[in-house]
C-alpha cells in the first residue's frame, strides 16, 4: 500500500523516437548496476560508481576519473590494474600489471620499465614510405637505420666525424661518458666531485683535470696526456695507456691509483699521504715511487717504497718494500727486518721459512724449515746446530792422481796400479780431510807421496796392499807446500 507523499512507478521507458527503444522494469534497477540491451540516453548521464557494459557503447563524447597508475580509470574485466589514467593534467599514462609503462606528454612519450624497445624489423626492400625521424632494425644489413635528412643512414657504435660534437661548456648533473677521441682544450674543472668519470678514446689530451674530490675514474687510451690532476682527495682512479704522461699528480691523498703504461715518464707524486694500489708499466722512473704494489721491467728512484716490488731489475738509493721481488735487484743500500727463523727476513719464494735473520745484533743466523742450523757471530764464530758434512768426493786413479781441494775435502781413491799421491790444488791453509785409500781385487799395488804431503818420521804411511782393504790419511794443511798428514789402517 502506498505511502503518503510516496510515488510509485512500475517501469521507465527511454525512447529517442526510433523502433528500439528500451523499457526498464524499475525494480531491475535496484542494487542492480547491469542492464541488458540496447541503451541510448538523450543528453548527459552521470554515472557514480563503475559502469559495465556486456555489449558495446557509443558515445559522443566521455569524460573519466583521472585514475592512477595501480587503478586506471578505463580498464578491462578481470584486469582491474591495467588501462589508461591520467598522471598529471595534459598527460595520458599506460600501466600494465599497476606499473607506469609509457606516459604520453606535450613534449613527447617517455618509456617506463626495465625492457625493451622493439623496432619495426625487414629488409631494404621492405623499407616503408620515408618520414624524417623513422628508426627501424635492417635484417638485411644487421644494424639499426634511420631516415634523416631525405636518406636511410646507418646507426653505428662508432659516430661518424659528422657527429663529433664541440661544446663550449659543459654542465654535468651525473656521469659524464666519452667514448672516442676527446680534447679538453680548456680541462674539466668541477668545484665538487668528479665521480665515475670515463674518457675513452685514442688520444686523451687535457690541460687539466680539477675537482675538489675525484673518484672512481677511468681514463683509457693509447696516449693519454694531462698536464696535472689536482684534487684534495683522488681516490679510485685508473689510467690505462701505451703512453701515460701526466704533469703533476697533486693531492693532500691519493689512494687506489692504478696506473698501467708501457712507459711512464716525467711523474711527479706530492702530497702528505700518497699509497698507490699498483703502478705498472715496462720503465719506471721518478725522483720518489710509492705504492702498495710496483711491478715492471725496470724500476728506478731514489726513493722506492713499497709493499711489494717486483720487476726484471730494481734500482735506488734506498728500497724499502715489505716483500722485494726482481731478477736482478742492484740496491745502493738495503735494510731488512731482525726476523726469526720461522719467518726470515731474506727469503725465497715459496719457501718463507728457509733464509737469512738475526738473532741479535752483531750475529747471521741460517734457518731452514722454520729452524736455526747455522750462526756466525759476532766474533765469527761459526756453528752448526745438526752437525757439518764435507761429501765424499771419487778421486780418479791414474799413476800420479792429484786432488783438487777446493771441489771436496775428503776423496775415495781405488788404486789399480803403482800409484804416487799427487800435490793437490786450491790447497787453502787450515783446510781439514781424509783421503781412504782403497786396494782393488788384484791388491798389492804400491803407493808413494809427492813430495808437500809430510808425515812424523819423514817416510810416509805405508798403505796395506792386501786386496779390498782400506786404509785412511788424515790431513790438515800447514800452508801451500805444507799438508801434515797421519795414516791409519788397513780397515775392514
């Protein structure tokens, strides 16, 4: 039953005078925000809330919400986050997945997304009607094109002379890149940082390099060529080159340089504290070289310091390195460290605890295997911790056989004949060592001595000479012409 001042009404009929119009059952509308059908409005409609259309819409004109990025205001069923919206006023924005893909502006389109591009791909023969401006990747000639100036032109790595630019200045808000030759007629002088900084080319020529900090910079060619880089703090740089010729190297630090040349000459290192990562080139040359680590061919300064040097040849004044590494090394002056015989401070390589230390002062101790078994002191005493072996030298038989003392101090000799004992060479007074004398099988053979061999009685021992048996003659030398000798034996 109706109400009072209620209205009912049991449908709504929408005509625009042609045969399809549309009659709407009121109560279809209720909590209802889908009609089924043709709907044609006369005028304007205003819509609060989402309209959803089963069939199709057409429209003069529509106006939408601006939307976001993760909630577009024209959308699909079923994608809710992907559609068109409206980043800011003159903008339209795609987004796929809720994620900016591509933004349309007054100024042009900018791309989103961590993709790519896909150009148009074909032949020369596929190529479309020309517009200036045209991008398209040549399957056939397997590079980028495009159509400039009324004609298809290449895009290559390399630029062209014709688009090698020249700027009167430069302003740099992030990382500047150069690739190919680059002049700097005037330097590159920035009152901040200069930070991932890179210059690649051939020739890399710069009256100066300036900033109040420079890190992270890479500087690569066949000749590069700079009168200073000056920088409170210079950090991180690396300088490749065939050539390196830098004027001045100025800063109160300079840490992690790598400079790597064939030749690198007329360098000059100043500043409170300097410690280069590594400088390496063929020559080496300057008033003072310091680094971590300085490797080349031939190394050269007055001053060398180092954590570890190593090169064919070392020269200086004085060379002080935690490790000295080189071929040939030819030191003016050299001071090691004390060490110990666990840790030499004289070393070899791949055998750390086999070399040369001090105990303490005055005295040189030998260690092998991280143990002391030799030391001369101060008064050059010298002595051996595991004993001392003269080897046993062959002594060739001949009817005079003469010893060579400076090849061994003790000799096995095999008599097969009548034989007289050589005066030996090299004889050194002092000099200690036995000579065992051996019959062979046949025995009996006679044996006689020069005339600087001098026994007690002034006749020499007389060997045995029954067959195999050994006797020995104990010698020490008195001087050149001088050996005093005692003979022992035969022995078993």
């Amino acid at each position: 039953m109706a109400q009072y001042g209620e209205v009912r009404v049991d449908f709504i009929t929408y005509t625009s005078g042609v045969s399809d119009n549309v009659t709407v059952t009121v109560s279809s509308l209720v909590d209802k925000n889908t009609v089924s059908g043709n709907l044609t409005v006369s005028g304007e409609a205003s819509i609060q809330g989402g309209l959803f259309a089963l069939s199709g819409i057409t429209t003069t004109t529509g106006t939408f919400a601006s939307g976001t990025v993760t909630n577009p205001s024209i959308t699909f069923t079923g994608d809710l986050d992907t559609g068109l919206y409206e980043p800011l006023t003159d903008e339209v924005g795609i987004a796929v997945g809720g994620l900016a893909r591509a933004v349309v502006s007054t100024t042009g389109v900018a791309f989103g997304g961590a993709g790519a591009i896909t150009t148009p791909v074909g032949t020369s023969g596929q190529r479309p009607t020309a517009v200036e401006g045209m991008i398209r990747l040549n399957s056939e000639a397997g590079n980028f094109e495009g159509y400039r100036n009324g004609s298809w032109q290449q895009l290559t790595d390399t630029p062209g002379a014709d688009l090698n630019p020249t700027f009167e200045t430069v302003t740099i808000q992030s990382g500047l890149t150069v690739s190919g030759d680059a002049l700097f007629s005037s330097g590159i002088t920035v009152s901040g940082t200069i930070s991932g900084l890179t210059i690649t080319g051939a020739s890399v020529n710069t009256t100066a390099l300036t900033a109040t900090v420079v890190t992270g910079t890479t500087i690569t060619g066949d000749s590069v060529n700079t009168t200073a880089l000056t920088s409170t703090v210079i950090t991180g740089i690396t300088i490749t080159g065939t050539t390196v010729n830098v004027g001045n190297f100025t800063s109160q630090t300079i840490s992690g340089i790598s400079v790597n040349a064939t030749t690198i000459t007329g360098q000059t290192i100043s500043g409170v504290g300097f410690a280069a990562t590594s400088i390496t080139g063929t020559t080496i040359t300057g008033t003072a070289i310091n680094a971590v680590t300085i490797t080349g061919q031939t190394i050269t300064g007055t001053t060398v310091n180092a954590t570890a040097i190593t090169g064919q040849s070392i020269s200086g004044l004085t060379v002080n390195a935690t490790t000295a590494n080189a071929t040939t090394a030819n030191i003016v002056s050299g001071i090691f460290a004390s060490g110990t015989a666990a840790a030499p401070s004289v070393t070899f390589s791949g055998d750390k605890d086999t070399g040369i230390y001090t105990a303490e002062a005055g005295n040189i101790n030998f260690t092998t295997q991280g143990v002391e078994r030799v030391s001369i002191s101060e008064s050059g005493v010298i002595t051996a911790k595991n004993g001392a072996v003269a080897e046993i030298a062959n002594l060739a038989w001949s009817a005079t056989p003469t010893p060579d003392f400076a090849s061994s101090c003790n000799f096995n000799l095999v008599l097969s004949g009548g034989t007289t004992l050589g005066n030996p060479t090299n004889v050194t007074p002092g000099q200690v060592g036995s000579i065992f004398v051996i019959q062979d099988g046949v025995g009996s053979h006679s044996f006689a001595y020069d005339t600087n061999w001098d026994f007690i009685d002034g006749s020499g021992f007389a060997v045995s000479g029954t067959a195999n048996s050994v006797s020995r003659l104990d010698y020490i030398v008195r001087t050149a012409t001088s050996i005093h000798c005692v003979g022992t034996g035969p022995y078993s």
